[in-house]
C-alpha cells in the first residue's frame, strides 16, 4: 500500500488514536514522517518496505508517536532510535538506497495562537514548517534490525551488554555507566 495516497485526515486520525489526544505536535510529526518518507522513496513503511527503513527522532514528545504512527518504525524493532536533543526534528534513512533526510521543525510562528496551531500547522506549506536536508547516517552492523552482533558481560558489573554499546577501557569491556562512572539510577537512595 502506497501511504502518499492515503487521505492526510486519515493518517492524522490514526497517530490521534494512538497518541490518545490531538495536538500541533501530532499534525506537525504526520506532515514531517510524510514528507521525510516521500523524500527518501519509501512508499509502504509498515509493509513492503518495513526493512528498509530507519528513523532517528531527537525528541521523546508528541510528535514522535505521530512518526511511529505513520511510520510504523519503533525502538523495540531498532528501526526507530531516539537521540534526546529536545528538537522537533527526525531524519529518515532508506536503508536500500542509503538516502537520507533530516527534517528539524522552524518551531510556531509568533502570530500563531496556540488554538489555532493545528489550522495553521495545516494551512502552512512543508517548506514554511521545516528545514529540510539531505545527507547521510553512517550505521554500523550494531545499529540494524536482527539478530544481536555480539553480546559481552561488563568486566566490571557483570551485566550483558549487546550490540557492540560496550566500551573497552584498559583492554576490558566495560558497560556505559561503569565506563564513565555515572550513570541515570542511583542505587539504594530514596529521592
Ligand atoms: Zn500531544
Ligand atoms: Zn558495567
């Protein structure tokens, strides 16, 4: 199924279904998985052409289930990597082609109410709502869909670590956290 020929109010209602409410964010991630996916050749991303396909989102907000939505990319499936920049922006790689796009949001006009962001998210042309790039993702074979290349225990925590994420400081892999000796859980604290 070619999704360029799906009715864009169709593509909105499904990622407001799976987001749970409607929102700039929404409107804006549908217009930016769309025109991404257009620019890169991918026509069916949920069917023929699932494999083919990586997205790399920097933000964990809105718009981000508006790319899973229509994309059908997710973390659990390593088609869909999340780099926290904080920006409203993705870029869609064909894997195929090794085409890729960064699509980055110009953020609301200061004319724009934040009611009427969605009306004026639609209204507005692709060009008025995003920066577009094309250029390349270099990915390793750690980064792609399958099995785990390689799968190693911390020499310091003992956990596993896949995927080539382990680094090796003075001839022993280590995990991230041990590495650099901090890490986002703080054992045995209570906030
Ligand atoms: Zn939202
Ligand atoms: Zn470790």
């Amino acid at each position: 199924m070619d999704i360029h020929t799906v009715p864009f109010g169709q593509h909105l209602k499904e990622a407001e279904v799976f987001h749970g409410h409607l929102c700039g964010g929404i409107v804006s991630g549908v217009r930016m998985a769309l025109r991404g996916l257009k620019e890169i050749g991918i026509r069916d991303p949920k069917g023929e052409d699932r494999k083919n396909l990586i997205v790399f989102v920097e933000i964990d907000r809105c718009a981000t289930d508006a790319i899973t939505s229509v994309t059908g990319c997710r973390p659990g499936k390593r088609s869909m990597k999340i780099k926290d920049y904080g920006k409203m922006a993705a870029t869609f790689i064909n894997l195929e082609s090794g085409r890729a796009v960064r699509l980055a949001s110009k953020g609301p006009k200061d004319s724009e109410q934040a009611g009427s962001l969605e009306d004026a998210i639609k209204a507005a042309s692709d060009e008025d709502l995003f920066w577009i790039q094309h250029g390349s993702v270099p990915l390793g074979a750690g980064d792609l869909p399958g099995r785990p290349v390689r799968s190693v225990p911390c020499a310091h925590c003992g956990e596993s670590v896949m995927d080539m994420r382990d680094l090796c400081v003075n001839g022993e892999s280590l995990c991230q956290p041990c590495a650099e000796g901090q890490s986002y859980f703080i054992p045995g604290r209570q906030a």
